[in-house]
C-alpha cells in the first residue's frame, strides 16, 4: 500500500521556504522590532527624567549660592503687579539707614504686627521723609508721587507719617484692599528680607519686574530724598 507523505512544514522545496517557516520568520521579526521599541521609549523616559533631576539640581545649586529664594503670591494686594499664584524670586539683601532700598523697590518681610506671614509691598517713603496721603494722592515732603502702576486709587485722608532713618513707608499697588504701613506704621530696615528681582511663574509673565515710570523719568526722584518742604 502506497501512502502519500506530507512535505514537513519548514524544509525547503526547489530552494524556496515554505509558507510556514516564513510565517514564523515574520512573527519573530515583529516580536523583535517591538521589543527594541519599547526599549527606546524606556531610554527616552530614562534621559528625561535625567534630565529634570540635573535641572532641578542647578536650580537648588543656583539658589544657594546666588542667596536667592522663591515665595509666592497670595493676596491681591500688589495687583497688577503682581497676580495671587504667581511665583517670584527674592534675592535677600540687608538694608541699612546708610544704603537703604530705592524708591518704588518691592521687598520682602515679615508681618510687623502679626509676626507670623511673609508680605510684599512697594517702598513708597525713604528714611527721614515725610509722607503725606490727601485724597488717596500720596505726597513725600509735600510733592506728589506719580504712581503709573496702582489698581485702585481710594479717597483717603489727610494722613501723614514722619519717617525715622532707620524705616521706610511700603504700600501696596491695590490700595483699596492692601494692608500696609497705613496699618501698621513705617516699616523698620532690619525687618526686611530682601526684594522681589524676577517672576519665573507663569511662564506667560516670566521676567524682571517692570519698573515703575518715576523710576526712569526722575531718577533722582526715586533714589535721593525729596527736600523736607520749608
């Protein structure tokens, strides 16, 4: 009796693979080219993560030797200035009666009154000035401050504050809700941290603070003590 073998699956036939054997092939290339994708995506991961961590690092490293530290806002009292949620970089500084913060300069300290809190506020009056508030318009030794940044500008008044040289006067830009030296007095030097130099969040107002027009216009307005009035 004759009986009719199969050609085994996987031998070759005048020279060709079979069908079989070629299918098998194709499944262990897939397999292959999958594996080696994932790897690839695994690598990326790896040198991304990397990379946060070396960026992460310099920024600490950065911190730390520039003397610099972030805070965030959390009122509205400096707006449009500043916003609530933005982040901004304090560079710390010590302020003295003989080089004491330049007019118009935000800084950085404590809550007087409170003790517990951290604040930001704009210098408005330098030591041994005089600071007048008349109809929500602010005075220092009797000459108007031109104040291009406020938000709000309340009916207040008359009040005035003779500063000792070792304080300075700090408001902020919201006046109508921002609780200031009009609360708790002038503000004295060694009370202050430091002064806000950059906004790095969000990233759609990242950068240095915009100075104030009086500080470009009448320089020596803003940095020199205005004449006490005769």
């Amino acid at each position: 009796m004759l009986v009719a073998l199969s050609q085994p699956q996987g031998v070759r036939e005048n020279g060709a693979e079979t069908f079989g054997s070629q299918s098998n092939r194709n499944t262990h290339h897939l397999a292959g080219a999958a594996v080696n994708e994932k790897q690839k995506v695994r690598d990326i991961w790896f040198w991304l993560y990397f990379g946060l961590l070396l960026v992460f690092g310099l920024e600490v490293w950065l911190l730390f030797r520039s003397n610099l530290t972030p805070t965030i806002v959390t009122s509205s009292s400096m707006e449009p200035t500043l916003m609530q949620g933005d982040v901004l970089l304090i560079r710390r500084l010590r302020y003295s009666p003989e080089a004491p913060p330049e007019r118009g300069e935000i800084v950085f300290f404590r809550d007087p009154i409170a003790q517990k809190g951290w604040m930001v506020k704009r210098v408005i009056g330098l030591p041994g000035e005089r600071v007048t508030i008349r109809d929500g318009q602010v005075y220092i030794n009797g000459v108007p401050l031109n104040e291009p940044y406020l938000k709000s500008l309340p009916l207040e008044g008359p009040e005035e504050w003779d500063l000792p040289e070792d304080c300075v006067f700090v408001l902020g830009d919201h006046r109508a809700v921002s609780y200031d030296s009009r609360e708790f007095g002038p503000l004295p030097l060694d009370r202050i941290e430091g002064k806000v130099i950059f906004r790095y969040f969000p990233p759609s107002r990242m950068g240095l603070l915009p100075r104030p027009e009086f500080l470009i216009v009448k320089k020596s307005f803003a940095t020199q003590r205005i004449p006490a009035p005769p």
